[in-house]
C-alpha cells in the first residue's frame, strides 16, 4: 500500500486528462478509495491489463527552448495529458523496473536518463575522466555523439515486447506493457479546441512516467554492442569514444561502430537524426589540433567532421573543447518552465509489489 499510496499522492501535482480528476480530490477520497485502487493495480498487473480510460490522452503542444524556427514542426513538443489515477499505475511500474534494470544489469553501466543515482553529471565526469586520462597516458581520443531521431514516437509495440522478452521480464508485465502501448487513441488541445478521438498504432506517450525506462530498455542493445564501456547514453543522446595511440586508428574504429549502430537501427526500425551527428579529437599532438586536416567519420552516405566554425562539441549540455577547460560560456537561447505535465516520477521505492516478484529478469553480460 505504501507504493501505490506514493506512486499517486506524493508525486508532483500532475495536470488531470480526459476525466479531470485531480491529485487534490484523490487525496481527500482516498481513506475511502485506497483499498480498491490497490485492488485495481493488484488486478492490472497481475492479468496484464492497462485500463482503456488510462490509455487515452489529450495533447496539447509546447514549445521546445532553445529553437528558433518555429515554422519547423520539431520545434514544437506534444505532451500526453493522462488520468492522474493512470499514471499514478504506470509510476509505480516504472520506479520498480528502473531499479531492477540497474541490479541485474538489463541496461548497460553508462547508459544513463530516468534512473536513480544516476545523472547527466556522473556521465559526463565519467566521460570527461576517460578523455583525461587517455591524454594524461599520451594517447588520443575521439568522440562522436549522436541523437536517436523521433525517440518515443518511432517505438514499435511489436519490437518493444520482442525486446523485453529476450531481457527476461515476466510474462504478466510483458502482458500489461503491451496492453499499456497498443490501442491508444488522443485528441489534440489546440488554442482551446478539442479534435476528434484519433487512434495510435506505435510510440510511447509524452509525458507518462513509465515511457522513459521503457525507452531506455528498447534501445539497450545499442549500448550492448561492441565494448559497452566506450558508449555513453542519457535517453535519446549517445556518444561513443575512441582511445588509441592515433586519431586515425579512433576514426577506423568509430567508423566501425557507427556502422554497427546504423545496421542495428535499420533492423529495429530506429534512426539517428542526421544533423545531430558531432565530432571532437583530443590529441596534445599539435598537428592533430586543426579540426581541417583531421581525419572524419563516415559510414555511407553519413560523413562527420569536426566543426571548423566553434572550438567545441556540445552534448548534454555541457561544451567539450580540446583542452577540457570547460570555459566557453553557454547560454539557452530561450527556456521554457517545465509544466507539470513534463515532470516526471521521482526515486524508486526499493522493495517490490507482489505483481512484479513473481520471476525477475536474468542477468546480462
């Protein structure tokens, strides 16, 4: 009870979907209700089934920050707006499967974004110490970052369960995660008018708690690939670094890797945005400090160079340079104040509802 009581109470205050039904009127009724909302979710997980009325969603569409171009459709984000009752279900779900993919090792050691204890700060230190370290040993390393193109949207039912299947969750969560994504439908909230009920066949909804590890565990096999602790994720951005003795062996060697990435992205229906692609060497060789003389990436059609225009690769936020000073200074051409719509679930609760300890995943290597 105490899970499903924080899952719904203690969360962050939500905006309601199609019923209305906010956290406030949940909290005064729920003396009354507790024990048949923990009769639901019991029932729910235990038959693998996610409730119609929590599968339908109202988009509404914000602006994403730091876009200029607002004539672009990708410069606009559509938010699911759910039941709080709903997501209060797929919280407690997610909080529980986060963990689990941490303990036994379902997502790889740096593949980082809505998981406890670890953030976008672990990440890029541990990035930065590699690079470091790689110079300090009189080495060269290279780094090619990449975006997953449509993220959410482009997940496809089919391929989501096939890939929890083979990571070994059991089969009464496989059953309500694919009754969760399949037979959505959403109507759209634009300039205070309502469209018609539309359905949904692929993609995780915006703005539910549980579409992130969902996400995350999807394209975990990408972080799987080749040697695991030269590739770094935080959600839908990836990055892959090279250390040898010469720029040219870490451009053979990411060549090498983003081939692979693209073959597996075309076998699972996932695309990288080509215009995301960056580049940076770091070398104390002064011949490798012209970023128009060092050797690109290319794979096909996809050639990556180092930007000739900025001394700097941005990822996550954070500006590489080739000296690692860090001192470029940044600022988001706009910010947008997150609605409660875009906040997420919290920590994890570290012990596990009946429903999901029938049988845990098997451990990967």
């Amino acid at each position: 009870m105490a899970q499903v009581e924080k899952s719904i109470l203690k969360a962050r205050n939500t905006a309601p979907g199609e019923d209305k039904l906010q956290t406030n009127i949940l909290k005064t009724a729920w003396p009354l209700i507790k024990d048949k909302i923990l009769f639901l979710f019991q029932g729910c997980l235990r038959l693998g089934y996610h409730p119609k009325c929590f599968r339908h969603a109202i988009l509404t569409i914000l602006q994403k920050p730091s876009k200029e171009d607002w004539t672009n459709p990708r410069s606009y984000r559509p938010i699911a707006l759910l039941s709080v009752l709903g997501k209060g279900l797929e919280r407690l779900v997610a909080r529980n499967m986060a963990w689990i993919a941490i303990h036994y090792k379902v997502l790889a050691s740096q593949q980082f974004g809505a998981l406890p204890l670890r953030s976008v700060i672990n990440l890029t230190t541990c990035l930065t110490h590699n690079i470091e370290q790689a110079l300090n040993q009189g080495k060269t390393a290279s780094l090619l970052t990449f975006d997953v193109e449509g993220a959410f949207d482009n997940v496809l039912p089919g391929r989501l369960t096939y890939q929890l299947q083979t990571q070994g969750w059991p089969n009464n969560l496989i059953l309500w995660i694919s009754s969760f994504i399949t037979e959505r439908t959403i109507q759209i909230r634009f300039d205070n008018e309502l469209s018609p009920h539309t359905d949904i066949s692929c993609g995780l909804p915006q703005g539910s708690p549980i579409s992130p590890i969902l996400f995350m565990l999807y394209i975990a096999p990408l972080f799987h690939m080749g040697n695991p602790r030269t590739r770094f994720g935080h959600a839908d951005d990836g990055a892959t670094l090279a250390i040898s003795l010469s720029l040219l062996t870490n451009y053979q060697t990411l060549s090498e890797s983003l081939q692979d990435a693209i073959e597996w992205g075309t076998a699972e229906g996932i695309t990288f945005a080509p215009n995301k692609y960056e580049l940076m060497h770091f070398s104390w060789h002064r011949a490798d400090q012209d970023p128009a003389t060092t050797p690109s990436v290319s794979m096909g059609s996809v050639i990556v160079t180092e930007a000739t225009d900025r001394p700097y690769l941005r990822w996550l936020g954070i500006l590489f340079d080739k000296k690692l000073s860090f001192h470029w200074p940044y600022r988001p051409v706009s910010s947008v104040k997150p609605t409660s719509a875009q906040r997420r679930g919290g920590q994890a609760a570290p012990d596990l509802v009946p429903a999901l300890r029938q049988t845990l995943p098997q451990s990967q290597t």
